[in-house]
C-alpha cells in the first residue's frame, strides 16, 4: 500500500513538474526551481496524508515502511521534478513556431 501511494504521488510531482517547465516557467532556472519545489511538496502531501489516513484507520499502513517510502521520495523526486521541468523548459523553447 505504501509503494502504490508513493507512486501515485511521484507520479502527480513529475506531471506538475512536467506542466510547469513546459508552460508556465519563464525561464530555465525558475523552471529547475519550480519542479524541485513541486517534488518536495507531493512528497510532504503524500507523508501528511498517510499520516492522516494511518491515525483514522489503524493497520492500514506500516509505520517502518511509511518513513523509507516517505524518505526516498524526498530524495528522489526533487532531483527527477527538476530534470523533467528543466527538459519540458527546453523542449518548449526548442519547438518550430509556424
């Protein structure tokens, strides 16, 4: 259960990630920026909520895999939501206007 939660919220972090640097990022820098940021925040929402969800129904996750979940998704997500922001940024940039 933890697994498939985290995975949903990487998931959400790098389409945001994705959407930013594409769309509304006006430069490469604020793009790097903005999808660390985003990493950063659906890792903190994906920890609250589960937090949220283990104090209302106990058993439902285990609390050791909860925090490696919570703490790999810390480290990673940041690093891939700025990489694809970064990319998305790029490719935007790079595209023939007609």
């Amino acid at each position: 259960m933890e697994s498939i939660t985290a995975g949903v919220a990487c998931s959400a972090a790098l389409a945001l990630s994705y959407y930013i640097g594409y769309d509304r990022a006006p430069s490469i820098f604020i793009s790097l920026l903005a999808g660390a940021a985003s990493g950063v925040s659906f890792a903190v929402v994906f920890f609250a909520m589960t937090v949220v969800v283990a104090i209302a129904l106990p058993g439902t996750f285990d609390a050791r895999l909860l925090g490696v979940h919570f703490v790999i998704l810390l480290a990673v997500a940041p690093l891939c939501g700025a990489g694809i922001a970064a990319f998305a940024h790029h490719r935007a940039m790079t595209r023939m206007m007609f």
